[in-house]
C-alpha cells in the first residue's frame, strides 16, 4: 500500500491521502502513516499551498489532524512570502494596512522598488501603488512609524532615481505626487 501510495501521489486527492495516513494510524503505524504526510505534501505542494482549500472542494473537517496542521502552516508561509505586486495589490484593493505588509514592505531596499515600478509602466494601478506607498511620507501623515516612513523613505528614492532618467519623469513625478526633486541637468 506504501508504494501505491508513492506510484500515484500524483493523482490522490487531499481526502484520499487523509483517509490512507487515517487507516495507517488506526493500523498503529503512525510513523508510516506520518511519513506519507511528508511525502504527499513534498510532492504536492503547489496544489497544497492554495491561498483556501474549500474553494477547490477540500472539507477541513475530515483532514487528519498532522495533516491539517501542516497544511495550515504551509498557507501560513504562503501568506507570509506574499510578493511586492501581490501586497500592493491587497493594500489598494481596501484591504488595509497591517503590521505583516508593513514588514514586508520596509524590507524591500529602494533599488528593488525602482525596478518594481520600471517593471509595471503600463499598468493602470501603477499610481495606485506608489500614492499607497507614499502614505506616511514625512509630513502628511505625523502619526506613522519608523516601518512605514522607511516605505516611504525608500519608495522617494526609487522615484528620485526614475525621475533623474529625464525630465519628463521629474515632471510628472512631482506633479501626480506632490514631491520636489532637483534635477541634476537641466538640459535633459
């Protein structure tokens, strides 16, 4: 049956593997039956690490208890490694402000930012980005903290870096953001 389960990983579905690690454990051989846990998920980890597995016709309430823990934890790093586009995304999609996008955002250096916002010319949410990020830049908001002027802080200097490339971009920089930059030559 162990290497059954190992030829068909593939096609087992998430209540299949729970009812084989379920009958491992009521045939005492949880060691067996927690080695398939590991197994299963190693080999489907992509299927797994959906954001919400009822959306896909997984029923929690029948998940092996391990099996239901790790699961949990998989969507939790899942949640945690959340990519630049996908928490700019949640943020202006009214989701708010929290404590783990705040974190994830001050880590990221302002280079990263400046190739982020190079990356996304033509997308209609560009603006959006960049004015949610900007929120808590010095002055217009006295009530941010350390994390969040450090987004901004960042944020201005990739701004300053696309808006030194022409002057075209300081232009449109300073008007859509209301920030002032000094142009290092004028005669661009």
């Amino acid at each position: 049956m162990k290497k059954q389960f190992r030829v068909n990983i593939e096609f087992l579905s998430l209540e299949d593997a729970d009812n084989v690690v379920e009958l491992f454990h009521e045939l005492d051989k949880e060691k067996l039956g927690d080695e398939l846990i590991e197994f299963y998920l190693e080999n489907n980890y992509r299927k797994i690490s959906k954001p919400d597995l009822r959306k896909i016709g997984i029923r929690y309430d029948i998940l092996n208890k391990k099996l239901k823990e790790k699961i949990e934890d998989i969507h939790s790093k899942a949640k945690e490694s959340k990519s630049l586009n996908e928490v700019l995304d949640d943020l202006i999609m009214g989701k708010g402000w929290n404590s783990k996008y705040a974190k994830i955002l001050s880590e990221i250096s302002s280079e990263e930012y400046y190739n982020f916002f190079k990356s996304q010319s033509g997308n209609k949410r560009l603006q959006l980005y960049i004015k949610k990020t900007l929120e808590f830049y010095p002055h217009k908001n006295t009530s941010s903290t350390t994390t969040q002027e450090q987004i901004s802080e960042n944020v201005e200097q990739a701004l300053k870096k696309i808006a030194s490339e022409s002057k075209l971009n300081k232009i449109r920089i300073e008007s859509i953001y209301n920030l002032k930059f000094e142009h290092p030559d004028s005669n661009n």
